[in-house]
C-alpha cells in the first residue's frame, strides 16, 4: 500500500486566482488577420488562453483572406484571454482583440479600463495594421508596436517610416510563438508607460 490520500499531487494545474488579487490591470494585443496575436497572448499567458479560435468555415470565405496568411486554417470569432501573475496581488491581464473591421464595434469596450495596447504587425502586410494604430492614437491609447517576423524583411527604421510611427513610440522585432520575446514586448510597453507617466524631475519643477 502505497497510496497516500494526504500527498499533494507532483503536478497540478495552476492555482485559481488569488483570494489577495486586487488590482488587475488590462493590456490589449491588437493587430491585423493572421499577425500572430492568438499566438502572443497563449506564449505568455499562464493559463491555457480562453480563444474563440474556430476552423475557418465558408462562413469566412471572402471575408477573411487566409490565402495571404500561409498555414493559417482558424479565425478568431471573438478574442482571446490570457492571465499573468506579476505579485501576489497584482495581475495582468491580457486581451487579444479581432483585428476584421466587422469587429470594430468590440474595441471601445476592449479599451475601457486598459493601461496600453501592443500593436503586433507583420511585417508583409503593414497595411493590416495601419487602422489599430489609427484608433489607438484617435483613443489617446498608449502603445508599442511589435514586427512579427515570419521572414526577414526590411529594418526597423523602415518599418517605423513606413508606418509613420512617431519617434517616441517603442517598434520591437518578436517572434510571437516565443515566451520570452513576448515578455519583452510587454516589458517595453511597461517602461513606455513608466516613460510617460512617472513624473520626471523636469516635469516636476513646473507649475
Ligand atoms: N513563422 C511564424 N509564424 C507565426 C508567428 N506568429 C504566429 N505564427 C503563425 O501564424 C499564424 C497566425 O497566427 P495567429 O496567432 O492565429 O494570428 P491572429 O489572427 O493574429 O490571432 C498561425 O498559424 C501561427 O502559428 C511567428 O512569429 N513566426
Ligand atoms: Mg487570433
């Protein structure tokens, strides 16, 4: 007899939240069709992501273009959800929103509450991009911006040009399937924030 029913099991599933979770804070991964953000939010986040990924079905067809998003067979009918621990009572959570027009209606709600927004783009097709980053600046949403190589292309600074993205708005490479990448990418929103929000010592003299 070997059975114990007092041990605790060697593997278990992540403890629910915390009964000393009291600030939650909301980050949005927004981003064209097929930039990777399904992919971002499951790399980082510490329970399996809630995703209303679906296999795409006609319903989709001439809808969504999956023919210049190779290997991509789902679409994301809503969004995707995904949780960080960052202490004991601070968690993060993090909200991958469609990025189809049809969806647009989703975004005010998306944003309301949120401390920023990281802009995932591909770097093929910048122009499925362009409109996050047009509402996010109507919104006066802080954000970054992330290139999602699937292939090399062109530097950085083009991609900045390219999407007339002002100087002071982070552009970072990441891959999206990598948990570290996607940490930093969160990371540099965090000290992007902290750039705009902590009171600098010049800001502070003044009236
Ligand atoms: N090569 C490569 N493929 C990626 C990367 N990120 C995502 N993918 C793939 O690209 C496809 C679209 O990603 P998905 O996360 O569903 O895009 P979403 O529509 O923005 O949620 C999927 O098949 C991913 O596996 C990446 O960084 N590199
Ligand atoms: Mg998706």
């Amino acid at each position: 007899m070997h059975s114990n029913a007092s041990e605790a099991p060697a593997h278990h599933t992540p403890a629910p939240l915390s009964a000393e979770a009291q600030d939650a804070l909301k980050i949005v991964v927004v981003g064209g069709f097929g930039v990777g953000k399904t992919t971002m939010v499951g790399a980082v986040s510490e329970i399996r992501p809630l995703s209303t990924e679906e296999v795409m079905t006609e319903a989709g067809v001439g809808i969504d273009d999956p023919s210049r998003v190779r290997s991509k067979t789902t679409t994301t009918a809503a969004f995707d959800f995904g949780r960080i621990t960052i202490t004991e009572d601070k968690i993060l959570y993090l909200f991958g929103a469609p990025g189809q027009e049809r969806f647009w209606f989703l975004w005010d709600q998306l944003f309301a509450g949120s401390l920023g927004a990281v802009v995932l783009v591909d770097a093929r097709r910048l122009e499925d991009s362009w409109y996050a980053i047009d509402r996010l600046e109507a919104h006066g949403m802080p954000f970054v911006v992330a290139v999602n190589r699937f292939e090399p292309g062109p530097a950085l600074d083009r991609l900045r040009d390219a999407l007339s993205l002002p100087a002071e708005v982070p552009l970072v490479e990441c891959d999206a399937r990598s948990r570290d990448d996607c940490k930093a990418v969160l990371i540099s929103l965090v000290r992007h924030l902290n750039d705009l929000y902590a009171p600098s010592p010049a800001r502070e003299g003044t009236p």
